[in-house]
C-alpha cells in the first residue's frame, strides 16, 4: 500500500515520517509552544504532530490516579488524573493560534483527536491525517467518524489484542478509510526492554496488510532507530522542553534541543537501508587493493606458470587472481624479473 501524507510519500522503500509529537507537554504555554516549534522548525521538521484536547470532561471526575515516573528524579509520582487533564486541556482557540503558527512556517499537522468536535475543528485546519490514540481503538463511533473524512488514518495500538486491533482497523475501512498505518506503542518504563518487541510492528503489517509504525515510549531514542531499520513508515516520539522537570510522560519524551540530531540519523539509516539492489558500472574504479600475479623470482621464456613461481600483490597491475585457473599451467613467452606484475603479454 502507497499513499501521501501530506507531501510526504509513504511506502517501504520510501523514507520513514518522523512524528515529533509537542502533544500537551507545554502545558497551556503558548509561549512555550511556539518556541518548541521555532526549534523544530530549524531542525527540519516537516510535519508537527499535536492532539486536540480541548474539554476535560473526555475524563469522568474521581477516575483514580494516573501513575508515571518523573524524568529527573526518577520517582513514581501519582496524580489525579481527572487534575490532570485539566491541567493540560487547551482551548481551542489557542489551538488554532498554535497550530495556525506552524502551517505559516511551512509545517504540516498531524493530530489525535478525543470527540468529534475535536474532528472537525482539526479538518478545520487543513490537517494532512488525523490520529487514533490508543486509549479510542475500541471507540468505534469515533473511529468511523475519523474515517469518514477521506483524511489518512493512524491507528495507534497501544496495550491492545490483535482481535481488538483488527476489529478498529475493520471498522476504519468499512467507514471509508483507505488510507491506513498501525503504530506499535510498546509500554513505557517501569516495564522491561524486553515489552518493546518491536517485531510485532512486522506482525501487524503482515496480518492487517497495511503499513506500520512505531510510536515510541523508550527513555532514548534508539528504538526510533531500530524501527526504520525494520521497516516502519512513521516513528513518532514525544518532544518536550528541555527543562521538563517530573511531568507527566517527560521519562519518555525528547528533549527539544536532541530533535536535529537525532532526525539527521533517522534520515541517514534509511538512506543506508537502499534498496536491496546492486548495480554496478561495468567502468567503476575497482579496489586499489585486489592483487595480480607476481613473479616470485625471475622467470625465464618457457617456464610453467604455477604456484611455486608466482606470487600475490596489489595493486592490480597484472594478470588478476581472478584469472588463475585460465593461467596457470600456461607457458611464459617472455622472461620477467622477480616482483614484477605478470600480464597477458607474458603468456
């Protein structure tokens, strides 16, 4: 399957979509924001990949805590998760301000959206897919509400079944959806390296024939690494200030200052994957250091070239090694000194 995100073209043997995600990490700062993607912006990012949380009433009051660990200290902290949100929701008017501020610097939008307001507001702005949050994969009317809008689809699987993943992915398709990539989203710290398996992203193309992702939870960046190498369309990774203090989900988050770095490699392993094909000018340089045949010491007109009178060095100069079998046994038609090159006019 191969269609465009925007401009960008997304197929296997294309260059993967890099997704930094400022998601709600500036906590109602626009100030804040805006400097986050001035800096992306300079780092080459093409397309910013945000949310529309624009209610808190997507959390039910007294929902519990939510658990993370903070970056700095390491510490678990628990917050209430209904404060949470709240903490975090934008208006959407300082969305469109925010988002508006990105397409006037020539980036394109991604987004999640919660609600259908949420939808139509993101389709308000020109955004080049919409993206389905692992916590919605069973949310089927907002499924089908997203993919009613022609726009690509990401469907982000999170701690999810299989069953349950391609259920979201069938109701995606029924409701118009053509455009389609699964993101793997392995769980984030305290859980082991070893929950990654990112061969599972492989596994959900292979099943659900669609393209495949990663949307990254590690505590660095080198699973966005391994992704491209195995074959993901998009990476994505949270980016947040530099100084992110304990905030929630800054453990697995970017700083914004590592994007252009780490972008330049992302961009380098996928042009050194190629594409597994191999041609070769018939008038290319060789190796300086492939060798020819030697004389071992001086040869006179009638001798028997074979491996008691020959030798090896580079560079070729010479008969090839490559042409011993097509040499040896032949006569010598001209004598040569020791450590000369034996060439076709001495055969």
């Amino acid at each position: 399957m191969q269609f465009f995100i925007g401009k960008h073209h997304v197929s296997k043997s294309g260059s993967p979509l890099f997704l930094p995600d400022i998601g709600t990490f500036f906590n109602k700062d626009l100030g804040l924001a805006k400097k986050m993607v001035d800096i992306l912006s300079e780092a080459g990012v093409q397309v910013i990949k945000g949310e529309v949380l624009h209610t808190a009433d997507v959390c039910l009051k007294n929902s519990g805590d939510e658990i993370y660990l903070g970056r700095e200290s390491g510490a678990q902290v628990n917050e209430d998760y209904r404060t949470l949100v709240e903490r975090k929701v934008v208006s959407l008017e300082s969305y469109k301000e925010l988002f508006t501020y990105c397409t006037n610097l020539g980036m394109e939008l991604i987004l999640s959206v919660y609600d259908r307001e949420g939808v139509d507001f993101a389709v308000s702005l020109g955004v080049v897919a919409l993206k389905i949050a692992s916590s919605n994969i069973t949310h089927q009317l907002l499924i089908e509400y997203v993919s009613q809008t022609k726009l690509p689809v990401i469907i982000d699987t999170g701690h999810s079944t299989i069953e349950e993943i391609a259920r979201a992915v069938n109701w995606a398709r029924d409701s118009g959806a053509d455009k389609l990539i699964v993101q793997h989203s392995p769980l984030p710290p305290p859980n082991s390296i070893e929950s990654h398996n990112l061969k599972f992203m492989q596994t959900l193309g292979g099943v659900l024939g669609v393209p495949y992702g990663l949307s990254d939870h590690h505590q660095s960046e080198e699973m966005l690494y391994a992704a491209v190498a195995m074959g993901a369309v998009v990476v994505e990774k949270g980016i947040c200030p530099d100084d992110m203090g304990d905030e929630q989900d800054g453990m697995i988050a970017l700083p914004v200052s590592e994007v252009q770095v780490v972008l330049k490699k992302i961009n380098n392993i996928s042009l050194a994957l190629g594409d597994g094909s191999r041609s070769l000018r018939r008038d290319r340089e060789k190796y300086k250091s492939r060798m020819c045949l030697v004389a071992k010491h001086d040869l006179q007109s009638g001798n028997v070239i074979d491996e008691t009178n020959v030798t090896f060095a580079f560079p070729l100069r010479g008969i090839g090694t490559e042409h011993w079998d097509i040499v040896s046994g032949k006569q010598l038609k001209k004598s040569i000194k020791q450590g000369e090159p034996i060439t076709w006019d001495h055969v």
